[in-house]
C-alpha cells in the first residue's frame, strides 16, 4: 500500500490594510469616480478583496486535504496593529492544529518603526510559532524548525525587518540566524528529511537573475550557500508578487515563489505534494470566485 503523499498549501503575500473592512463606500460612487479615487490610492487597491479570497482560500484548504499551510509573509501593507489583527483572524480557520501552520513575517508586517514591530507579529502569531529544535534559536522565534511526520522538515529563517526609508524594501538573514542553520543541517534528527527553507525574500526572480539592491535580499549569496548541503529540498518564498519556480547552479533545492494570493489580476499559490522525497508542485490559481489547481 503506497503512503498518502504530505499536501502542502503555500501562499504569501495576502497584503490586508485597514481599508478593506470599510470597503462599502464603494458603493456610493460612480465606477469613474471609484477609478480616480484608486489612481490616489496607489497599491493598495489591488488588495480590495483580499479578505473575500481568504475565506475562498480556507475553503480550497478544506476541499484539497491540505496538511500543512505555510505562509511566507506580508501579510499586511503597513504591520498596523489594526491590520494584523484582521489577518490573524483571516487565518484562523487554517491554523488549527497550530504545528501545521509554518510562516515567517514579511517586510509589510513589520513595517512600521516603533520598536517594537518585531514584538507584534509574535504576540499575535504566537500560537504557531513553536520550534520543535529550540535550542537552535538566535534572537526570537529564528530559525524556526518544525518536523513533519517522519519525512519532511521545515526551517524557517526571519529575513525581514523595519527599512527606515520608504524606497528601501530589502532584507537581510542575520549571521547568527544562517549559522544557526547550517548547524541544524548536520542534526542528525533532520537526516534523510526533506528539507523545506522558509524565508520572505525571493533568492532569485524567475529569470534566475538577483534582485534589486533596494528591494532584494542582501546576503543572498551567503544563503544560498548555506543551503548547498540539502540534498533534497525546496526553498519557498514570497514578497515577489508573481508565482514562479527557479534552480540556481549549485543548489539542488529548487525555489518556489509564492506570488501574492490576493493582488487582483496576479493571484497565485502552490499546492505541494512530497511522497517519500519526490516533490510535485502545482501552480493555484484565481478565477474570480475560487482557487484551482492550474494542471
Ligand atoms: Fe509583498
Ligand atoms: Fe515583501
């Protein structure tokens, strides 16, 4: 009897402000006013109904016998308290039991500077942030491992932090966090697992090439080279709002970007398959009513 392959739902980048709860003035408008109004508005319309997909999301969740949701982050558009909040109630349906919920935080939810941002997103994500490798953990929750059955593991590293200036939007894996992943690589308790990378910064774009100085992350070169030992992996990512799949020489994982879920005209995501350690990626796509598989 074969074994039941281990389903994971990887989304990113859902990008929930304050606005969509007030989203009925809409209505009140001429459809050319409503197009000024979002000219003035800039980005963030493009996430006007992130909070209708979520609830489709959670029922793709329910219909595809999904085990594990990983979530590779911004989950908002400034990391307000409001928003967050929002989020972590949007979430809610796909966090329980908390071990099968795996994500990081993106620049957004920890975008704005008061110290205590970083505090934030953990005081409300607590419920799954739990490590099963604690001793491994360099400032907060990171790196974040989690042991799936018998096969699989997922690390999860924190690249995402406040950029004071707004043009900046890169991201930087502390030292401390990478060393702490290439000690967890060799721990014995992870030998012959597949190994899932988690961090919110895209490590390549889809042409293979890097990403800009101002919106990349910094030591990508340095990670990409921690994680040459895995010898079979993926590395899953967000903040670039496209669904894509790369290689790079030199590392057998491949990267799996998430995309956003909600960016209205880009939506994606990834259902993953692992049996044994064959891994089966299928692109999620957005029809205007519900997520599918795209075969
Ligand atoms: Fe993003
Ligand atoms: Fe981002």
């Amino acid at each position: 009897m074969t074994e039941k392959p281990l389903r994971i739902l990887h989304f990113s980048d859902i990008h929930i402000n304050i606005q969509i709860r007030h989203m009925h003035w809409k209505k009140w408008f001429s459809k050319r006013a409503v197009g000024a109004i979002n000219l003035l508005r800039g980005r963030s319309k493009y996430f006007d109904d992130a909070e209708i997909k979520m609830e489709a999301m959670v029922r793709f969740k329910e219909e595809n016998d999904i085990d594990l949701v990983i979530n590779t982050g911004d989950y908002t558009a400034l990391g307000l308290e409001q928003e967050l909040v929002i989020a972590r109630e949007l979430m809610d349906p796909m966090m329980y039991p908390p071990q099968n919920y795996v994500t990081v935080p993106g620049n957004h939810d920890i975008y704005v500077h008061e110290g205590d941002s970083h505090y934030r997103f953990s005081r409300l994500f607590c419920s799954v942030l739990q490590n099963d490798l604690p001793e491994y953990c360099r400032g907060g929750h990171w790196p974040l491992v989690r042991l799936v059955g018998d096969n699989a593991a997922i690390i999860a590293l924190n690249s995402a932090r406040p950029n004071l200036l707004p043009w900046k939007s890169d991201g930087t894996i502390p030292d401390e966090q990478l060393e702490a992943f290439e000690e967890i690589l060799k721990d014995e308790r992870l030998a012959g697992r597949f190994i899932f990378v988690l961090t919110h910064y895209a490590p390549r774009l889809a042409n293979g090439h890097n990403d800009k100085k101002l919106h990349g992350l910094n030591n990508v070169e340095a990670f990409l080279q921690a994680c040459k030992p895995i010898q079979s992996g993926a590395i899953l990512c967000g903040h670039i709002h496209k669904t894509y799949r790369v290689r790079t020489h030199g590392v057998k994982s491949e990267i799996f970007c998430a995309g956003s879920a909600t960016m209205e005209g880009h939506e994606g995501a990834w259902l993953f398959e692992l049996q044994r350690d064959q891994l089966e990626a299928t692109p999620i796509r957005w029809d205007g009513e519900k997520y599918y598989l795209k075969q």
